[in-house]
C-alpha cells in the first residue's frame, strides 16, 4: 500500500504537534502516546521495504544524537548566551536579602493576648499585629494573656503569662 508525501507528513507533523501538546499539558500521557504512535506510522508508511525503513531510523538516530550531544557540548560553556537563560546562576542568600521567613525574635519576652483559642496553635496579636502562635501542647483560650518565649525559624512559641509577683514588704 502506498501513500501520499502529503498524507505522510500531515500524520508526522500531527505526532510532532501532539508531543508538543504533552510537553506543555499534564496529563496521563495520551499526548505523547498518540505523538509517538503517529510519527511511528509516518516512518512506516515513508518506507518502502523493511530494510529503508531501518535505514532511515539509524540515520535519524545518529543525527539526533549528534546533534544533542553538540548542544550538550554548547550549553556547558558559560559564554552561550542559551545557557545563560536555561541555567539558573543566580543564588538567593540571606546576604543579599532575601528571607524565607520573617525573623520574628524581636517578639521574645513580649506580652500578647489570644485572638483564637490556641488548640494548640492559633492566632494571637503582640505589639498591635497578629501573628499564627502556637503552645507547646497546651490549650488555652482566647483572651488569655501570653508571653513569648520561644522563636524557632519562624514559629511563635508562647506559654500563658503569669503576673511576677510584688515583694510586699512594711
């Protein structure tokens, strides 16, 4: 059976489209099946004995191991300009500002009140901002009072605050 040039590369480029398709859509892969299966059915159906058919492959694959071994070769020198932007070069330090949390031990040793009940984590405000907290395993209601006394890599710990007692003497 013979086909068309024209029927030929319209099934291709279907594949290729399809393939494409699966790059950019996440899925279970039908795409890329239905890609693979299409450009395999467009090989099939360009050659004409068995024999072309595994020629043209094992060109097709020397070239295109070629060619990524050559781009492999390219984008590990700094100097390409398509390295440069497929490669993340930029690191994001504490020294240059940037944070993955707000340092929070400004907060120890300061007095809050509960917004929430804390069951054992929950929402307190201290110095006029609320901030998540949690306890470390007790309840406590909301408008308890609560003291700070433990910041860990942006966790709030507090504990219910107790009165220190006056020394009353005559």
């Amino acid at each position: 059976m013979t086909f068309g040039l024209g029927v030929i590369l319209t099934v291709f480029f279907v594949g290729i489209v399809l393939l494409g398709i699966e790059v950019f859509v996440a899925g279970f892969g039908l795409f890329g099946v239905l890609g693979i299966g299409a450009v395999v059915a467009s090989l099939i159906m360009a050659g004409a004995t068995i024999g072309q058919l595994w020629l043209s492959l094992g060109l097709a694959t020397a070239i295109v191991t070629g060619l990524g071994f050559w781009a492999y070769r390219r984008l590990q020198s700094n100097r390409s300009l398509m390295y440069k932007g497929l490669i993340l070069t930029d690191s994001t330090s504490t020294d240059k500002g940037y944070l993955s949390h707000d340092d929070r031990k400004r907060l120890l040793g300061k007095v809050g009140v509960t917004l929430t009940p804390l069951r054992p984590a929950g929402t307190a405000e201290i110095d006029g901002e609320r901030i998540d907290v949690v306890t470390e395993g007790s309840y406590l209601d909301s408008q308890t009072k609560i003291q700070v006394y433990k910041v860990d890599s942006g966790r709030v710990v507090v504990r219910n605050f107790i009165e220190p007692k006056e020394d009353v003497t005559e």
